[in-house]
C-alpha cells in the first residue's frame, strides 16, 4: 500500500491525526530532501530525494509499495501542488499495479489565512507562480480570470533566487489592472508559515510596487501571497474578506 501524505505546512504540530497515525504505522517514509527532519522523529527508513527528482522519487516509492507500506510525504496537502497526482500517474503507466491511499493535510493556504485574519472567507483561487511545468503564458492568464472574476488569490511559489520574471510580471499586470479599475489590492504575505520564525506583512499593490526591491528581498519560495478581492479590508489588523452577512442582513435593518 501507498499511503500519499501531506505533513502540514509547517511544524509536527500542524500535521492531521490520520497523518500522524499513518506515518508511524508504514515500513517505510519517501520524501523530499527538505522534509527530512520534519519526518525523522517516526524513527523509520527514509528515502529522500533533491529537487527535480520527483518521477524518480515516485517510481521508488510505488516500487517499494509493492512488498511493504510506504508514506510518500508532500508537504502542506499531497493533493495541492503535492505528488499525489504523479503517484497515480505512474502507477497506471508503469503498470505498478499498487493500491493508493491519499491522506489530507493542512495546506499552506488554509494555514496563511488564519495567520492574516480571514483573507479566503470567500471565493478564492489558488495559482503557482513556478513555471517549471505550467507555461507562463497560462499561468497570466489564470491571474487575468482570477481578478475578472473578483476572486482572491493564493500565490504559490512566488519568488526563487533563479525565477524573478514571473513574480515581477505578475505584479505589475495586478498593479495595471488595479489601476484600471481604482482598485489598491490588500495583499497579505506570510512567511515560514507554521514554523517557528513565521511572520508576516499586510500591504497594499501600490505600496508594495513603490518599495519592490525591499519585497523582493523579502519574499522567497517559503512565502505565501494572498491578495484580496474588491471587498478585502483591514480590520484590526488582520485581512478580511468578508463573506456578505453585513451586507445582506446588518446593513439593510
């Protein structure tokens, strides 16, 4: 059997019950180099890979799953950007014949907006800035109907030391179209969510556009990006997209 994981996106914490049971249940654990240490303490085989090494690291654990349990491990949830997909993939193209059991975990965008407030109390959408598997042709213009249809937006992967263009394009077409409909987007950044060096800003597309190099500096792939709808505010300090109750029941008494 192969159980498909995802650890939370951060500390042991923030992994679910089921997960947790699983991974100390299983032969055997496969992961990616960086989610090591977050699995070690299950004191059970290990087998990681670097980046880039994904089909390899899939194909070794179906393999392995053939004679023993095996947890595959993403982090966040497997099904959202996780290796889920590839596992069931390979498993019918390669004829692995292994049965497949995904396990749910707490995504990094679940996580971020408890962090901000309530930023994705309504309609929202979630895009990988990374172009390494999606053109980013495509990916511009998922934004495009993302804001056409007022929804939020979590921004994966934003920003690497080798991959600037897609996030600085990406800002300034959301900077061009909030000018186009005098719109300032509240966006709110979290960084190492679930960790214990997690922090967080909330800004606005103009100020953040006004002080980019100092955001770029910022911003890394550990980074989460949520930028608001037209309704998105700021209340308290914290970032809030709010469902309608206010404006369905509360403002017309």
């Amino acid at each position: 059997m192969l159980y498909v994981i995802g650890t939370g996106p951060g500390n042991n914490q923030y992994i679910t019950k089921e997960a947790d049971e699983v991974l100390k249940s299983v032969d055997s654990i496969v992961c990616y180099l960086g989610y090591k240490e977050f699995v070690e303490s299950y004191d059970k085989p290990i087998h990681s890979t670097g980046m880039t090494r994904e089909i390899d690291r899939v194909k070794f654990a179906l393999e392995k799953s053939k004679s023993e349990n095996v947890a595959l491990v993403s982090s966040g949830d497997a099904t959202i950007y996780g290796m889920a997909s590839l596992a069931y993939e390979l498993n019918k193209e390669y004829d692995y014949g292994v049965e497949i059991k995904t396990v749910a975990g707490l995504s990094s965008a679940n996580m971020c907006s408890s962090i901000l407030g309530a930023p994705l109390n309504h309609d929202f959408v979630t895009i990988s800035l990374s172009d390494l598997l999606t053109p980013f042709e495509i990916i511009m213009k998922r934004i495009l109907c993302a804001l056409e249809g007022d929804f939020v937006i979590s921004l994966y992967n934003p920003l690497s030391t080798k991959r600037k263009d897609p996030f600085l394009q990406t800002m300034d077409f959301v900077k061009s179209y909030s000018q186009d409909r005098d719109v300032n987007y509240i966006i709110g950044i979290v960084k190492n969510a679930g960790r214990d060096t997690e922090e967080f800003r909330i800004t606005t597309i103009n100020e953040l556009m006004d002080n980019l190099e100092e955001y770029m500096e910022y911003i890394d792939m550990k980074t989460t990006l949520i930028i608001g709808n037209t309704n998105t505010k700021v209340i308290d300090g914290k970032m809030i997209t709010p469902r309608g109750y206010f404006k369905k029941y509360i403002d017309n008494e």
